[in-house]
C-alpha cells in the first residue's frame, strides 16, 4: 500500500541524459519520497489515496537557482534611462544600480521586504516552481544583509517551497566604503561573513569589472571554506577576469551569467562539478549581445541550469516558465537542455541531490502541466499551463 498514487500522466523524470519520458505513466509515495515511478500498467499496488491527473504532464517541480527576490522599490526610471541610450554600466559607476536599491533596501523593515517579494514568489510558485534561492547583497552591512536572509527563510515558512539562501554582501561597495573596495571585502570577511553564516547556505560573490577582483573573490571563498559553506560566482558578465575557473578552484556549487567566460574556464568548471548557470532574462534586458558559449560548454561537458535571476534593476522577470523560452531562443538551448537546467541541473546548482528528477527514493516534488508535450513549456510565450504542485509527497 502506497500513501499517494498520481496516475494518467505523462512523465518527464529527467532520468538518464534527456528528459526521461514515461508515457502512460504513475507516480508512487510514501511520505516525503518517490517510492514508485514507471508506467501505470506496472504500477505493483494500491495507494490510501488516488490523484488521476487527467491526461496532464508531470515534470520534477521546477527549481529556480538564482534569484534575488527580497529587496526594496524599484529601478523603474534607470529603465528609462536606458532607453535613452545610457547603458547599464555607466549607470552603475554613477551610483546608481545596485547601490540605489541598497538605500531603498537599507529603508526598508522586514515586514516591508516580506510584503513586497512575498507576490513575486507567488507568481513563481503558480509557474510550479518548488525549490528556490534567494540572495541578499543589497544591504552591504550587517543588519541589512541579515534582515534579507530572515526574510528570505521567512518566506519558506510562509508558503509550501523550499528556500535556499546566499549571501550575497560581495555584491558592490557601499558608500561608505567608497574608494576603499579592499577595505570593504576585508569588512565582508571579518564582520558580515561571520555574522550571517548560521543564516546562509551557500556565500555568492561578484567577480567582473564592476565588482570585485579575482584576488578580492578568492579571500572571499577561502573564508567561506573555512565556516564550512558552500560557494557560488556572479562571473565573467562584462568580461573575462577568469571567474569560472576561480569558480571550480574552489568546487564552487556554481558560477552564473557567464557571458565572457572562456573555453579553459569552462573545462575547470566541468572537471570540479561546477555548474553553469545561464540567465538568458538579465541579457534580454540590459541587451547585452555577447551570449555565453553554449558550444564551449557542451563540448568541454559542463552542465547547465537555467534561472530566473529576479531582480531590481537587470532582470526584473517573475517568470522562470519565460527563462525556457529566452533560453531557446537566445542561447539555442534545446528543450531538453532547457528544462533539465531548471529541475536536476538546478538542483545540483543548489547542492541539493534529493530533488529534480522523478526516481524512487527522491523526495516527492512535482510540476503538473495541461500540455501537449514537454516542448510547449518552452515554445509558449506568456500564458501559465501549470495545473498543480506536489511538494514533499503533498498537495500544495
């Protein structure tokens, strides 16, 4: 006897190198776990509970690896800028971009960050999404930073998902630092990183020209290694300062965005397990033209995952459903590829090898979807053909 049963589904279990389909199929639980997955005709017993799915399709419940939902206003006018011709960068470098969203975010109670990013995770959420990190890096202090990781856990406890968390403090220099960017990671290292790892799951850095330097991120990383968390990158985005290998040196868990990482890089990345995580949403809107190189990945065997990267001023997207379809389209990624990045790949991106697949023994998240075939969740733009959630064996 098994607790619950989901049958007349199709399944993309993502098992093997594709997606795994199991047409005709079921799914098994006892508890929290997958205790059965295969074809309904072989499916050995009964459940104390039965869903007929009616036709839909089920895929592992999606897993969006980088976001940085808590964070206060917004960045609408340097939008407006932007049309005008100024690019992000130079915004940047006038103390705009990130710092504009650290006074807003600085302003801003806890109950006030919960309210606001609490509609953007829903919204990910109803797209079947079941697992999701959240960054802070927009407070660059100690009391902002740990206010955005209780919030981010708070939004965990308020809702059925699970909620990973980075920290994210290396993510620019605050003003009072300015001109002093060494003095300000060393701030990082000594005061912020200690005072924040018992809320932290992983530490995230930004490694480029307009952040922090390759030695500055290696300090970074060897203070995380030594409280024992786990790293993450914000490499190589406007330029190649070696990110991705900095990355795998460290058995970083991932490095994102990559746009201007090279061929050696990406052999590193490959060879230490790190994963590449692909924001497709942040390109589109800064209009950024220099796509990472998919074909250096596949050839030198690096696994992809793709994000959302929900923030402020570059990727102001709620949708991770919208990151397949620009992933497709922009990269070329094959639907295949597309939705493996936001489920096992992503998964792997968190360190997380319980979930992103459908296989016996994984804990039971689930994605249902009224489609056609897998490819519809990459070919549609706009529209939301989710049609439930399973998180830990239950019914959200």
């Amino acid at each position: 006897m098994f607790d619950r049963v989901w049958l007349n589904a199709s399944l993309a279990t993502m098992t093997g190198d594709g997606l795994g389909i199991v047409e005709d199929g079921a799914i098994a639980t006892r508890g929290e776990a997958i205790a059965w997955v295969g074809p309904r005709a072989a499916l050995p017993g009964p459940a104390a509970e039965t869903h007929d799915c009616g036709g839909a399709w089920i895929l592992p419940g999606l897993i969006d690896c980088h976001t940085h939902l808590v964070f206060g206003g917004d960045r609408a006018a340097e939008f407006e800028r932007r049309l005008g011709g100024v690019s992000y960068e130079q915004i940047s470098r006038e103390g705009g971009g990130i710092l504009s969203t650290v006074s807003d975010t600085r302003a801003a109670d806890e109950a006030a960050l919960f309210d606001a990013a609490l509609p953007r995770l829903d919204a990910l959420l109803a797209e079947g999404v079941t697992t999701i990190e959240i960054k802070s890096g927009y407070g660059l202090e100690v009391a902002t930073e740990a206010r955005m990781l209780r919030v981010a856990r708070a939004l965990g406890a308020a809702r059925e998902v699970t909620v990973r968390t980075s920290l994210l403090a290396a993510h620019a220099v605050p003003p009072e630092f300015a001109g002093r960017q060494g003095d300000y990671m060393r701030h990082v290292i000594e005061h912020i990183l200690p005072a924040t790892a018992d809320l932290a799951d992983a530490v995230d850095g930004f490694c480029d020209r307009i952040g922090f330097t390759a030695a500055e991120t290696d300090a970074l990383f060897q203070a995380a290694d030594a409280l024992g968390l786990r790293v993450k990158l914000h490499a190589d985005q406007l330029c190649d300062l070696g990110g991705a290998a900095l990355a795998a040196a460290h058995g970083a868990l991932s490095a994102d965005h990559l746009e201007h990482s090279n061929p050696g890089g990406f052999a590193a990345m490959a060879a230490a397990g790190t994963i590449a995580v692909l924001l497709p949403g942040a390109g589109y809107f800064i209009r950024e033209t220099h796509h990472p190189d998919i074909a250096a990945m596949r050839a030198t065997g690096v696994r992809m995952a793709l994000a959302s990267d929900i923030n402020p001023g570059s990727c102001p997207a709620r949708s991770l459903l919208l990151m397949l379809n620009l992933g497709c389209t922009l990269y070329r990624l094959t639907v295949a590829e597309a939705l493996r990045g936001v489920t096992c790949e992503a998964a792997a991106a968190l360190g997380l090898a319980d979930r992103g697949r459908l296989e016996a023994g994984l804990r039971c998240d689930l994605a249902l979807f009224r489609i056609n075939r897998p490819a519809e969740l990459c070919y549609w733009i706009g529209g939301n053909p989710n049609a439930g959630r399973v998180v830990a064996g239950r019914p959200a």
